[in-house]
C-alpha cells in the first residue's frame, strides 16, 4: 500500500470516528491494522536489504577467488569488504529481532504503537545508516566482478573513470538514505496520529523514552559511521592503486 493511499485510509477513518455510532472496537481494530501495515513496510526494507548485503558478500567471495592469481591487492580488497559486511549484516539482523519482538508480541495496541514509535525514532537512523552503506559494496563487488568478465583483470583507471565512479557511489548513497528516510518519516507521522487518537498524554512518554535511547544509540551510530568510511577507504584503495 503505498503512502497515498495510507493518507486516504487515514481521512475516511477520522470521519468514521467522528460519527457517534463508531465503537472503540472499531476504532482498535483500524488502529491495529494500521500499526501492522506500517511494521510490515518496516521489516521488509529490513529484509531487504539484508538479503542484498548476503548477496553482496558472496560476489565479494568470488571476486576473491577469481582474483587470488590475478591481483592480490584485489584479493585484499574483497576480504576486507567481507569483514565490513559481516557485522552489517549481524546487526540488522538485531534491528529485525528486535523490532519484530516489539511489533509481534506487545500486550495491546497501544503498547505496540508508542514501542514502534520509540524504535523508528529513536534506534532506526542507525539502521538507515546501515542500509546506505549497502551502495558502497554493491559497486565494489559489481565493478570487479565487471573488469574480470571483460578483462580478466582491473585495468587502468583514467581520469573520468575516477570522476564518474566517485559520482555514481555519493548519488547513490545519498538516494538510498533520503528515499528511506523519507518513508520512515511518513511512518512515524502516521503511528503519531494513532497514538494521539488513542491517547493524547502518551505522547509525552514516548518522547522521553526516545531522548534516552537515543543517547544509547550514539556509539552504534559511530561505529556504522566508520564502517561506511571504512567502505570508502576501499574504493579509495582500488582508485589509487589502478588509477591515474
């Protein structure tokens, strides 16, 4: 169900909720359905991309072997690469499990609401982090892959190959994180008016408990900004060592 109609379905339940014949249950139905739309959307981004970073690292291993004789600088590249994506990938994987705890097994639909607001607020920007770093190795791995089935190796870079390469990986990560971000923004909008419907003061809690776990949440967020500068040294590494 994409955002539009999210917006539509939103309109004709306040409507709904205004007439005097609309029951609470109803009301806590819609609210439910809607909670679970919204974790739905949520958790396939996250499978997603985990199953794209899972296949990533497997072009990353047969790059490995196929430049094992070839060039070993290339080599060193791919399993570097592996070592980055390895704790990527185990640490959506806890961003799943935990999110789907929340979503899965809360007591009522309130407590699922303000826990699924808490997490996106709070605990998903590092995800969103995580997701854009995909881009970096999906060239990496991509481009070697490239140069071995035309070459059999990496060739020389010139000039416009640096620039061009350079271009394709910022637009590329830049549109993964503010096309994302854009979505969870909308979700947490959404979740927002669910939880103001059903409560107006719960808000309040939410709000406190996202400040605390957002100061949990700063080393995470430092480490997945090294992995993402690591992920650059890479391609940094292939340009210097092939190119002009």
């Amino acid at each position: 169900m994409n955002q539009k109609n999210l917006k539509d379905m939103w309109k004709s339940a306040e409507k709904a909720m205004d007439s005097p014949n609309y029951e609470s249950n109803s009301i806590e139905r819609f609210l439910t359905s809607r909670s679970n739309a919204v974790a739905g959307k949520v958790v396939k981004m996250l499978q997603f991309d985990i199953a794209l970073k899972i296949l990533v690292a497997l072009a990353f291993i047969t790059d490995a072997v196929l430049y094992f004789n070839v060039q070993k600088t290339v080599f060193a590249v791919c399993i570097a690469g592996l070592a980055l994506l390895v704790p990527l990938v185990i640490f959506e994987r806890n961003v799943l499990r935990r999110f789907t705890r929340i979503s899965d097994y809360a007591q009522n639909t309130r407590e699922k609401l303000s826990g699924m607001l808490t997490f996106l607020r709070s605990r998903f920007f590092s995800a969103l982090l995580s997701i854009s770093a995909s881009y970096i190795f999906i060239f990496i791995s991509g481009s070697l892959l490239y140069f071995y089935s035309t070459y059999g190796h990496v060739r020389t870079l010139d000039g416009m190959d640096v620039f061009v390469f350079s271009v394709f990986i910022t637009i590329g990560i830049v549109m993964n994180f503010f096309v994302n971000h854009g979505q969870v923004r909308y979700y947490i909008k959404h979740l927002e008016m669910c939880l103001s419907d059903l409560n107006n003061h719960i808000l309040e809690t939410v709000t406190d408990n996202i400040e605390l776990q957002q100061k949990q949440d700063r080393t995470t967020k430092l480490l997945l900004a090294l992995v993402i500068i690591f992920g650059f040294l890479l391609f940094i590494i292939v340009l210097n060592k092939f190119g002009i």
